[in-house]
C-alpha cells in the first residue's frame, strides 16, 4: 500500500533538486507542526456505543491560519491527513491566500451510518477539537464525503461550546447558513479556468476527448463544466464502477439519470468497465478527481492520455511521475488543478468575518483572476527552470512560505 505521506515528502525532495532552498527551512516542512488524534464515541441507532478514530493535522501556519478539508472515508488515516495537510500549505500558497495548510478526517464508511449517526459523529468530531480550531487558529471544510450540511453541524455545534458568532470556523456552509456563492462548484471551476488557459500552451485540441475518476463534488462538476464548454467526455467512474460511451455522455442526462437511480451505472447507450481500465483509456485528458494513488509505477506505462489534470489530492505517485514524463504526458498539479475550493473556501471565510455576502458573478470572477494568474506563472517557471508544472508549483509555494517562515529561522 503506498504511503501517500511518504509520496508527498519524495516530490518535496525532488522539487528541492530542481532549486535549492534553505536546509533549515525545508526540515521545517517534513513534519507537521500538530497531529491531533480524538476518540469520538456514538450512541448508534440501534443502542449500541462505537468509538471512532478521528484526527486533526495542523501543518504549518506561517501565512495564515490552518486551512483544509475533513474527509469521511474507511481507509483515512493519519498518514493520509498528513499528505493531504501538507498539500494544502503548498495549495494555499500557490494560490496566493492568506492560509496556512491543515487537515482533518475520520475512519469511518458513511455508507454504514443513518444520517442521524452521522451528525453526531460531525457534533462529536467538534466537541473533541473545538478549543484546538477558530476564525484565527484553524478554519476546516469539506472533503471526501463531508458536505455542506455537515459543514453546518459543525458550525453549528462549534457555536454551542464556544458562543463565537462570527460563523467563520468552518466552510464550506450551506449559503444560508452563512456559505459563499459558487462554493459547491469552486473545485471543478478552478480547475477548468486553469485547464482553459494552459490548453493550447499544451498543444490540445479546442474540443478534447475527456475520461473522468470520480462523479462526486469535483468530478461532477468538472464533468458539468466541461461538457457545458464544449468538451466530450466518453467515460466516468464511481466507487462501484466505470461507464463507457465512445460518442460522448451527456452529463445532464447522466445527472438526471443518477438522481433517479442513485448510481450511474447502467446508463443508456454507455457500457460498464472496471475504474483500471477507465485510466487507461485512450484520451486527450485524464482527470483523477477520487482518491490519492490512483496512477502508479503499474498503470503509468499503460496510460494513453495527453494530459493529466489532478483535481483529485495526490493521485499521482512520483515514480508515476517519473514514467509520465518520459513519455511527453503532462500533468497539470493537484496543488495548482483542485485549489479553487480553497480559494472561494477563503472568501467565505473573509465574507464571514466582514460580515459581507458577495454575488456569484463576484466569486467566479475573483476565483478566475488568480487561477489564470497562477497557472501562467507556473507554466512560466516550469519553462525558464526546465521542469515539470508539479516541480514549478511546489518551487513557487515553497518561496512564498520561506518568505513568511523567515522570522522564525
Ligand atoms: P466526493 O465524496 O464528493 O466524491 C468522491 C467521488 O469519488 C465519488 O463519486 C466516489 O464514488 C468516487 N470514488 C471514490 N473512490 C473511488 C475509487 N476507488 N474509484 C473510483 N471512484 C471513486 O469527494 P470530492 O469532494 O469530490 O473529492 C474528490 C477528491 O478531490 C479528493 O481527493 C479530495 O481530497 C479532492 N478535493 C476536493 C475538494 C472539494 O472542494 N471538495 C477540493 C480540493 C480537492
């Protein structure tokens, strides 16, 4: 099983050959500054008590308050929020928001609980870190399975210990429980904005054939966008299972069809096929947007896409890397790729804290300008240091970090 912490700290290394930085400064970023780890212990519907693992990782704060995600999943562990802890200080300052990287997670299946069970383990995740998060301190959101209306159990429970009332602990909020406009497709928007920029600059065709892993919050609506922009996506996949439709899908009707279904499989005109064949599809762009560690050293040489844009957190490993590049695909970094929701997540944040509510056309415009911004200037960097994007951006968030870690050095 591959340690995705581990993966994390090999492309800090390899980042690290491309420029040298301070050795001091970059020992201060191999380990977290926190790990927190909670028992969450729950009356289940039936009488019975079960005590969950859950976990917080503070990474660093130099540029601000610790930011990221709770993931819900049955294989999180503290390993895996460490990797995605530190991604998000690197995405945080490759986007240039005034966040320092976080993240939480609990070892559980969702699928295994009533919704009832699962707002008490989101008010117990809260009881057992309330004093340890804040507007100032460490400001989470969703992630894998988390979504808006736990975001709102958590706000809320949050408010109940603490009497805090500026609502900016958590993000990711429903709107009217104090959530930005455009939070639910700011992932899959900052991805396209970046996507629509570097297209031509790598050599794709104005309309490309798309394979996406992943139909959840970024995965559905990256799928959204695209199709919407013209792009034909012939094939998706979900936990259980991948379709397959050569001419295209039509993700409206895909919608459709899985809200009355619950599932996309059996979609008409699409044929099944298991998730390892759906990332070797033949395609202009592969889009992970599910788990870490999905393209390895087993399936890289098998990969036929032009390019790979990571909205999914690490799912890339380095030496896949490394087999990608030789062979001319390129891949556009989860740090770079997935960090819109992170972004509008901070503007609800400062929405919160100013006690402002911006228009949608507000959010998507603000969320555009840095995304195009930073995308060229990781082309850029990649270019004039002879590298690939995720060296570029992990050397320009490094620089960022080091510029604000300077006083403690
Ligand atoms: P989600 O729970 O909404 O959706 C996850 C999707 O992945 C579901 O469609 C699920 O069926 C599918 N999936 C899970 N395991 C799979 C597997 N083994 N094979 C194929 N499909 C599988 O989660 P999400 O919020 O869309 O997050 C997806 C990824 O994007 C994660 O890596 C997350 O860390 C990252 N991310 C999310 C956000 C955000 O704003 N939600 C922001 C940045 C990065």
């Amino acid at each position: 099983m591959n340690n995705p912490f581990q993966n994390a700290m090999n492309q800090l290394e390899r980042a690290t050959k491309v420029k040298q930085f301070n050795p001091e400064f970059i020992s201060l970023l191999t380990q977290p500054e926190r790990e927190i780890r909670i028992s969450i212990p729950i009356t289940m519907d039936n009488g019975s008590l079960k005590v969950f693992e859950g976990y917080r990782v503070q990474y660093n704060n130099a540029r601000g308050p610790y930011k990221g995600g709770i993931r819900y999943h049955k294989d999180t562990d503290i390993n895996e929020v460490k990797a995605l802890a530190f991604w998000m200080a690197l995405k945080c300052a490759v986007v240039n928001i005034p966040m320092g990287g976080g993240k939480g997670g609990v070892t559980v299946d969702p699928r295994e609980l009533s919704k009832g069970e699962i707002e008490k383990l989101s008010r117990g995740w809260v009881k057992m870190m309330a004093r340890d998060i804040g507007p100032k301190i460490d400001v989470p959101a969703p992630d894998m399975n988390t979504t808006p209306e736990i975001m709102a159990w958590m706000a809320d429970e949050y408010v109940k210990i603490t009497g805090d009332k500026t609502n900016a602990t958590f993000t990711g909020k429903p709107i009217e429980a104090g959530g930005s406009e455009g939070r639910g497709p700011a992932t899959g928007l900052g991805g396209f904005y970046v996507f629509d920029t570097l297209r031509s600059k790598l050599h794709l065709p104005e309309s490309c054939k798309i394979v996406i892993q992943g139909f959840g919050n970024v995965g559905g609506n990256a799928a959204n966008i695209l199709f919407q922009n013209g792009h034909k996506i012939i094939a998706i996949s979900e936990v259980d299972g991948a379709i397959l439709k050569e001419d295209g899908i039509d993700i409206n009707a895909l919608n459709e069809y899985k809200k009355v279904n619950g599932k996309i499989e059996g979609f008409p005109g699409s044929r099944k096929i298991s998730n390892n064949e759906l990332l070797i599809l033949e395609c202009d762009v592969l889009i992970p947007a599910a788990m870490e560690s999905q393209i390895t050293e087993k399936n890289a040489n098998d990969i036929k896409t032009k390019l790979v844009m990571e909205l999914a957190n690490g799912p890339t490993t380095p030496e896949a890397d490394d087999i990608l590049f030789g062979r001319g695909i390129s891949v556009i970094p989860d740090i770079l790729a997935n960090a819109g929701g992170v972004t509008v997540s901070t503007f609800e944040w400062e929405q919160n804290l100013k006690g402002e509510h911006w228009n949608e056309i507000d959010v998507f415009a603000k969320l555009k300008t840095i995304m195009v911004n930073e995308a060229l200037e990781i082309y850029e960097k990649a270019n004039s240091l002879k590298t690939d994007l995720r060296r570029a951006a992990f050397i320009l968030a490094l620089e960022r970090i080091e510029e604000e870690e300077k006083e403690r050095l």
